[in-house]
C-alpha cells in the first residue's frame, strides 16, 4: 500500500543532507538582492506559501509517510522553495509566483543547483494556484470549491480557509489553505475494493527562525 500511495500523494516525498540544503542556501543568497519579509506589502499569491525560513509540522493519518515536515525559504518575492521531508525521502521544490497564478517549476530529491535567472525560465510542471481565489475558479484540473472553510488542526482552527479539490473517477485530493500560512491539511481518498482509503496529514507546529 506504501508504494501505491507515494505513487499518487507527491506531497508526501523525500529526504535531503543538511549539507545539500546549506549549499544550496548559499548559492542562492548570491542573488536574493536584499528581500526580507515576504509579508510586507505581500500579494494575494504570496500569502498561499509560510513565512521565510519556517519549518511546519504536519501530523499525517492513514499512511506512515503521511507525516512530513516542511521548510519554506524565499529566495526572491517570487520564488519560493519548499522542503518536504517525511522521514523516508525529501523533495525539493521551487515555485514562480507571477501576477495571475503560482507555478510549480521544479521538483525533484535532488537539491536544486540554479541561479534566480535560470528559475524564472523554467517551464511550468504544475499550476499551484490562480487567480481569482473564488468558487469555481479551476486550473489543471483542480477547483476552488469554497473560501470560507473552517478547518480545525492541531496547530489552531483556521476560518476561511480556501478549499482546493482535484477529483477522478477513483481518486479524490482535498487542500486546505490559509492565507499566511499556505497549506495546513490535505486529505486523500482513493476507492478500493472494500471502502474508502482516506490518508491525511494537518498542520501541528510551525518553529519560526
């Protein structure tokens, strides 16, 4: 069932060496031209990601790789990465936020080794979110079904959360967003033969630095 599940929950993936990560900090802080808080003067887009140099605990049910934790480092106002590590393997991924959408552009167990002008010319894997954050608004096959969600966590209860679903025939992923703390629970459903396997992993700690 493990491999079914890391097959189909992306989120849930990888683990790198501290030394990989403080390389690849370095490399970066070439180039971040003096950008401090991610939250001053933000837009509607970069509220979808935590603040710089967090790392978030999610608490996972259902699966044992539904547990992870994830750091976010801004590297620019627009480029975010994250760290998904969920004790097995960790994922490196990098995102474009521009005027209309936040892209996914790299992911991948590898440390990304690229400069801020390589990141921007980076094709589109993924549409992470888009504007208009309203009901009905779809993109790559996700909706936004709600904004206004009460979503209780470990961490805290959140009201008007932003409810994102991608569903298939077999398959059905739910996230939970919360502007200024980007994602707080996700919830998968796959159809078996016997029910309903539900994995979910929720927002319990965030350590600032």
């Amino acid at each position: 069932m493990k491999y079914v599940y890391l097959l189909l929950c992306s989120l849930f993936l990888v683990a790198c060496t501290q030394v990989a990560e403080e390389d690849s900090n370095e490399h970066f802080n070439e180039e971040e031209e003096g950008y401090k808080n991610a939250f001053e003067h933000s837009t509607a887009l970069q509220l979808f990601f935590k603040e710089d140099q967090t790392t978030a605990a999610f608490l996972g049910e259902g699966n044992e790789y539904a547990s992870f934790t994830e750091k976010t480092m801004w590297l620019t106002e627009t480029i975010v990465q994250t760290i998904i590590d969920n004790g097995g393997v960790t994922m490196y991924r990098l995102y474009h936020i521009t005027d209309q959408a936040i892209n996914l552009v790299y992911e991948d167990i590898n440390s990304p080794n690229l400069t801020v002008a390589e990141i921007v010319k980076l094709p589109t894997l993924e549409l992470y979110m888009v504007l208009p954050i309203e009901p009905n608004t779809s993109f790559d096959h996700w909706v936004i079904t709600a904004v206004d969600i009460t979503v209780e966590t470990p961490f805290q209860t959140f009201t008007q959360a932003i409810e994102v679903v991608k569903e298939t025939d077999d398959f059905k992923t739910s996230r939970y967003f919360v502007r200024g703390f980007g994602l707080v629970k996700q919830i998968d459903e796959m159809k078996m033969a016997d029910g309903v396997f539900v994995v979910s992993s929720t927002l319990k700690d965030i350590q600032y630095h």
